[in-house]
C-alpha cells in the first residue's frame, strides 16, 4: 500500500500528487492533503477536506501541504485534525517525509489515459488579486532533459497523452542559461519524444506567446488545437487594475490568428466576476469577451478578497453582485459550448479514451463512446447527436 495522497486545485498539484504517490509507496498509514488556496473556497475546500479525510482515517498521520499550507499556515496548523505541515517548496524532496529517496523500478501500467507534468514552477508577476506567489514562489523552470525523462517514464506506462503544467508556464525557460522560450521546449518534448501521440499545454498567458510556439499550435498535428487562455477579465481598465501584461485587444488578435491559422482551434478561459470597482460596464465587455473569443472551457470564478493583496485594498462590489456576474458568465460560456458542440455534430473527431466511457477529441470536446471501448485508446468518432450533454 502507498499513502493516500488527496489532491486539490490546479493541474500543477495534480501532476505533483502523482509525484507523491511514488515517493511515499509504502507508507500505508499516511494521509496527505496536497492543498490549494487560490480562492477563500479554495481554502474552504481544503479545511473540509481536512476533515473529512481525518474522519475517515481517524488512526493515520495526517500531513498538509500546498499552497493552502503556506498562505494559511498559523489556522492550517492549528486545526486539531492535523498533524503537521510540508512546505510546499519542499513538497518533492523525500527528506521534507524522511522517507528515502525512490529507487528506479519497473514501470507500472498507468491508471491514467493522460499523464500531467510540471514543467515550471512559482511565479515573478504581481497581480493584484493573487496569492499564488506567497504559496509557491519565484518563477523556477525544470530542464527539458527532466521534463523528457518524465515523460518517457509515463509513455512506459501507457498514457497517450501529456499535458504540460506550471503556475505561469509561459514564463518557462527565462530562468535558465540562454533564456529559452516555451516553444523552444514543445519542440524539444517533440523531438525527444518521438512516440508522444498528443501533447497539450495548460493556461497560456495571452502576452507571452512566443513564435515558435504560435508556429507549433498553428501547425503541429500532435499540439493539441486548444487553449486556455489566463485571460481574467474582458476589461482594459479593470484588466490594468488587476495588474495583468495584456490587454482586450491582445487576447482578441491572439485567437484570431490562431483560428486563421487553425479553424479548429478551441478557446478555453479563466474569468473573474465582481472584481473591485467592476461597474455594469466592465462586467458587460467580461460577458461581450466570452462570445468574441468563443470561450468554449470556461473556469468561472467569483472574486473573493485576500489578506494582505492590492485588490482587497480596492472599494469591493458587493456579494450578491459579484455572485449574479458570476452566474452569467457561467451562463454565457455554456452557451458558446453549447453552439461549439452543435457545430461538431457530424464532424470527425479524434478522441482518446478515458476509463468512463466518455472520451476527448484533439480539441477537449467531451465524446460518449461505444460501450467497451478500451481506455487509452485512439479512435475516429464521427457524432450524431448530442445526449446527456455530450457529443455522442
């Protein structure tokens, strides 16, 4: 048996939980909460799940890590259920667990169709409404050798496709010798990695495209034809506030020359409802912004003030304000995914099998399959109709 690893928030903490998992094998009667404190329901989340995981393991050691653990340390600490705390930059080092570091062994087959691997770290920028940087640190990028080696490792074990993570992860490589970009290591994992049949990235900052990595999106068949853009908000003078790198227009001639490039290009987003000062203006081009980029994977999240940032400084907008925005930006991007979804009706789609039943295509489109389809394999669907909220 392994320790029992609970992993909440970003992909990031996915990928290192898996990390966790194979450093701590053996270590039966651990607990770990990876946790995560982006939001105040972030930390909500990780205090509930805190509980419930002592509740249901009442005689195990019961350690908290993540971001939740540094920017909330004195009231993470002080719960009764918990038995100590990991810093989160010492999450991956086996001395922070006193356990050994782990010997190289046969690889076992994955429990995953997709496998997700950090490749940078921390983050240099100062928005205003962020905490992340307090819980994770300066911007610290991993070698491309690394991030092949992990990679390599997981197509041993089956998985058919790799999701590159990071907290800012086009702000990879400007820490390393020579001050290589993002695309210089897609093409490196390409290269490297001959096998790999899909590669997807995780959010891109809409001001830190670089060239070569337009180029590999635009044209790269194993690049995956979607983006998630950390776009935050749809207006310029409240994006200015939030101390963001780019501009409405920015992002708006971003997704029009990837979709000239590549029509089937799908846009994904981060939005924020109700930041402070958003008047009915504001809040109108957040809504307007949705259907102009097509914003068809939304992540939707209702401000909320944290201690000791610029933005809780800010005059606030008011609670069931923030909350009814928040609907309908929610209400907006299901809209644009419902007509996306409608417009693949009878188009080809190359999916990947999940362990559901359900699958994805190249452009993150949610697939029902036919029933025992094997997991992880890669097949053409051409949908019919749309049942259960999924192309099938």
């Amino acid at each position: 048996m392994t320790a029992e690893v609970i992993s909440l928030g970003c992909r990031l903490n996915l990928s290192e939980s898996e990390s966790l998992r194979g450093m701590l094998a053996g270590e039966s009667e651990l607990v770990v909460i990876n946790s995560c404190a982006v939001t105040s329901e972030a930390l909500r989340q990780t205090r509930q799940a805190i509980r419930r995981a002592r509740r249901a393991r009442p005689d195990a050691r019961l350690l908290v890590t993540g971001c939740a653990a540094e920017i909330d340390r004195a009231a993470i600490s002080a719960m009764p259920e918990v038995d100590g705390l990991i810093a989160n930059r010492a999450k991956l080092d086996p001395r922070a667990w006193n356990v050994a570091p782990a010997l190289p062994c046969p690889a076992a087959a994955s429990q995953h169709t997709r496998a997700f691997i950090g490749a940078q770290n921390g983050c240099d920028h100062a928005c205003t409404f962020c905490v992340i940087p307090q819980g994770r640190g300066q911007s610290r990028s991993r070698s491309m050798a690394e991030i092949a080696a992990d990679i390599d490792r997981e197509l041993v074990r089956g998985v058919r496709e790799v999701v590159l993570t990071g907290v800012d992860l086009t702000a990879w490589g400007l820490d390393l010798p020579d001050a290589p970009r993002l695309g210089a290591l897609v093409t490196s994992i390409l290269r490297a990695c001959p096998d790999l049949p899909r590669l997807r990235l995780s959010s891109l900052d809409p001001a830190e495209v670089d060239d070569e990595l337009f180029g590999l999106l635009t044209s790269e068949l194993r690049v995956m034809p979607h983006v998630h853009l950390s776009l935050q908000h749809g207006d310029d003078l409240i994006l200015k506030r939030m101390k963001r790198r780019h501009l409405r227009h920015d992002a708006l001639t971003l997704v029009e020359r990837l979709r000239a490039r590549r029509s089937d290009m799908a846009v994904g987003a981060d939005l924020i409802a109700g930041f402070p000062t958003e008047d009915e203006a504001a809040h109108q081009a957040n809504l307007a912004i949705v259907r102009e980029l097509g914003i068809v994977h939304g992540h939707v999240f209702p401000f909320s003030a944290r201690a000791h940032t610029p933005a809780a400084r800010m005059p606030q907008t008011p609670l069931p304000a923030i909350r009814a925005r928040a609907a309908e930006l929610r209400s907006a991007v299901a809209a644009e995914h419902a007509r996306w979804q409608q417009a693949l009706v009878g188009t080809p789609l190359a999916v990947l099998a999940e362990r559901d039943g359900t699958g994805h295509a190249t452009n993150f489109a949610r697939v029902m399959l036919p029933q025992a389809t094997p997991a992880g394999s890669l097949l053409t669907v051409v949908p019919t109709e749309i049942r259960e909220g999924l192309l099938a």
